[in-house]
C-alpha cells in the first residue's frame, strides 16, 4: 500500500466496500450465467473507476497505477471476471493509447474510456500466441485508410469492447519491424465477433473469436508509427502483466481468507482443525507466497509510476503472483476437505478461475524467457 497516495488510499477503502457488498455476492451467478451484469459495468463507472487512470486532461482523475493495480487486486478478491472488464479498458486498451497515441486518438478514445466504455487488446491469433511477432492480420493502404482482413482469437472483453487495440502486419519483409498497431472501433463494417470462447474459469469475462474482412480504418487510427507496433504491444504488455499479477494476487487472497476460516470452524478428532500442526503448516506457506507476491506486484507498480524499465519485474511479478495463485487455490481447496470439489462452495471455482492467469498475457514459460533473457544482458552476456 505504501505506493498510494493518502487520497488514493481512502477510495481504496470505498472500493473494498463495494468489491465486498456489491460484487462478491454475483461471482458465482457470474460464472455460472458467464457474464458480468451490465448493471456492475455501470456501478464500477459510477464509481470512477474507469475514470481513475486517465489523465486530467482527458477527463479522468489522473491516479497511479498503483491505484489502479490495487483496485484489479480488490475486485479480483470478489471477482476475477469483473476485475478483467476494468483492467482490459485501462491496461491493454488505455495504457497504449496513452504512451504512444496521437493526441488526436487520445481526444477521441480517452473520454470515452473515462464514460465506461470498454476496450481490448486484439494481438494473439491461431498461430501467433507465444511468437506474437508470427501475426498473420493484414492491412494494405489505399489512400488515407489501411483495409485489414484476418483473424484473432482469444480477445478478452470480446463482446464487451466499443474498440480494439489491434496489431497488424504492414510490412510482411520486415518481421516484428512490420507491425503496426491500430484502434478500431467494434462497430466497423467487416469486423464480426465469429465465435463466444467458452472456458473452465474466468467464465464471465467474454472471449471471442474475431474476423476482419476488409475492415477500413483510417491511417489516423495507427498508434505510434508505421512498422513499429510490435514495440506498443511489448510495452503495453508490460503494463498488461502487472494487472494479471494484481489479479492472481487477488484471486490467492480471496480463496485463502476463506479456506483460513473455514478451516477455524471446521472440528475434526474433537477440535478445528487449524489446531493442527500439518493445517498450520499449509497456512504459513500460503500466507508467506501471499506477502511476497504482493511485494513484487507493488514493487513492480511503483516502478511503472516511476517510468523505470519494467520489462523484468513486471514479468517476475507476473510468473510469481500467478504460480501462487494456483498454488493457493489448490492448497485452499484442500482445507476444505471433500466440500471443497463440490460446487457448493467456491474453492473449485477460485482454482479454475486462477489457472488463466499462468496462460495469458504471456504463458509463465514465456515470462522464464522474458526474465532469463534479461539477467543475461545484465551480466553482459
Ligand atoms: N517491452 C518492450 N520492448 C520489448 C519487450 C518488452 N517486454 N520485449 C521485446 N521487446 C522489443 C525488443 O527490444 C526488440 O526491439 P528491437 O527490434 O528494437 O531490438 C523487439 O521487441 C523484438 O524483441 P525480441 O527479439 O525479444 O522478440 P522475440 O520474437 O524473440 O520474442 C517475446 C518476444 C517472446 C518476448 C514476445 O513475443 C512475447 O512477449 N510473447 C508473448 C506474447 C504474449 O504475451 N501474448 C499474450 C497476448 S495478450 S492475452
């Protein structure tokens, strides 16, 4: 918490509140009917929160991204899905516009953000997941606009997003240094959503498929400059981690304050059974990822505050916070005994929705390479 301002950590209390009051008691509804009510969207707008990372000057509150990762941690206790609506506008949607848009693209889009219109990131396709710089989406110029046609999978807030970030080949000689990153709005002729991705945790967050076919966008639509796309998208990505780790972080920390109760009521040979050494053990060790989890998602928050090179912690906070939260879930699960693999209690649900973040933005083998490949440089090698 120290990362926050005094303001900051006051409207942090009010989000813990409605996180508790408004938001925990729909998760499980949210996953079984997969989809987040339109009626929170619209709570979380009123409460600012769209509004707390953009800059004054576009509207917003201009808050930090310390803030804004401890609100992903405090939906995410509730409602991994719920928190995933907020943290796509703002991390994979707004944080790019705002490092490398025009400021003819931010007037446009940033406002519309501040209102509690969501976005997402479009990058991976079928065969560019791990090699984003493998994307086959293409867009030819013709005038003042490029046409785009292709296919990407797996985009988060899919049904939710007014616009995309989209990345694009514009230069198919050049590799990762002929990529190009676009907004484009959902709404456009030629972009259909061909499929709803159905999946074993985060079901409420909506996942699609979508298809470009000649989809006309303005060329003042690119983010950055021509060809170098694939640096927004790295950048972005780097953001987009610290959010996922926020959001392991958080997911850990629900499934455990809850298993840690349970486990204190729950009697076994005449006594509860956190009168055990073997539980007391189990609760240590999760207790203990927990705090070093947090430390790192802070750590690495601060840091993207402080504009410092973040590549490798934001990758470290990512690989760690969501290796913990498996972990975690698991270990949670198990403190409930046979009642934890019922769906009458939520530690099943905790543990699907948790195993998403080990995958996405970036698999966990990915952020090793990330990490691997940045201490080798940092020893000249
Ligand atoms: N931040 C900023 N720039 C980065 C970067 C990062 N995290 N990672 C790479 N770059 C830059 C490099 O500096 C390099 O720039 P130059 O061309 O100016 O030298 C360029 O991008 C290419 O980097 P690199 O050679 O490392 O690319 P590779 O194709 O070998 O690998 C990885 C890139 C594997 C790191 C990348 O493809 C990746 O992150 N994959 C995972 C994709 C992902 O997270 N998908 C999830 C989508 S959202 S669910």
């Amino acid at each position: 918490m120290s990362n926050l301002s005094a303001d900051e950590l006051e409207v942090i209390q009010y989000v813990k509140r409605f996180a508790n009051d408004e938001v925990k008691p729909l998760a499980k509804e949210i996953d079984l009917k997969m989809e987040v009510p339109d009626k929170l969207i619209k709570r979380m707008h009123e409460l600012g929160l769209f509004a707390s990372y953009i800059p004054k000057e576009y509207g917003g509150y201009g808050m930090s991204f310390s803030f804004l990762v401890n609100v992903i941690e405090e939906l995410s206790k509730a409602c991994p899905s719920t928190a995933l609506v907020l943290d796509g506008a703002l991390t994979l949607f707004a944080e790019p516009v705002l490092m490398f848009g025009s400021e003819d693209i931010k007037k446009r889009y940033l406002p519309r953000v501040v209102n509690g219109e969501v976005g997402g990131l479009a990058l991976t396709e079928p065969g560019a997941g791990s090699d984003a710089a493998a994307i086959k989406t293409m867009a030819t110029k013709e005038g003042s606009e490029y046409i785009i046609n292709g296919s990407k999978i797996f985009i988060s807030n899919g049904r939710l997003a007014k616009f995309y970030v989209v990345d694009v080949v514009t230069d198919a000689s050049k590799k990762h240094k002929g990529i190009s990153t676009f907004v484009v709005d959902a709404d456009t002729p030629g972009l259909k959503i061909s499929r709803d991705i159905h999946k074993l945790g985060i079901r409420g967050s909506s996942t699609v498929e979508l298809v470009f076919e000649n989809v006309r966008v303005p060329e003042k639509n690119i983010v950055g400059t021509l060809n170098e796309g694939f640096k927004v998208v790295m950048e972005t990505l780097d953001a987009g981690r610290i959010g996922i780790a926020a959001q392991a972080l958080g997911i850990a920390e629900g499934a455990f304050d809850e298993a840690v109760k349970y486990a204190a009521q729950r009697k076994q040979f005449g006594k509860a059974i956190t009168e055990f050494e073997g539980i007391q053990f189990m609760i240590a060790d999760m207790a203990t990822k927990i705090e070093a989890a947090r430390l790192l998602v802070y750590e690495a928050a601060g840091k993207w505050d402080r504009h410092e090179d973040c590549i490798k912690i934001s990758s470290m906070a990512k690989l760690f916070a969501s290796d913990a939260a498996m972990d975690i879930t698991t270990e949670s699960l198990q403190l409930f005994g046979g009642y934890g693999y019922t769906t009458d209690m939520d530690a099943e649900r905790h543990m699907r929705d948790a195993k998403i973040t080990q995958i996405y933005e970036g698999t966990n083998q990915i952020q090793r390479v990330i990490i691997a490949r940045k201490i080798l440089e940092e020893f000249g090698i």
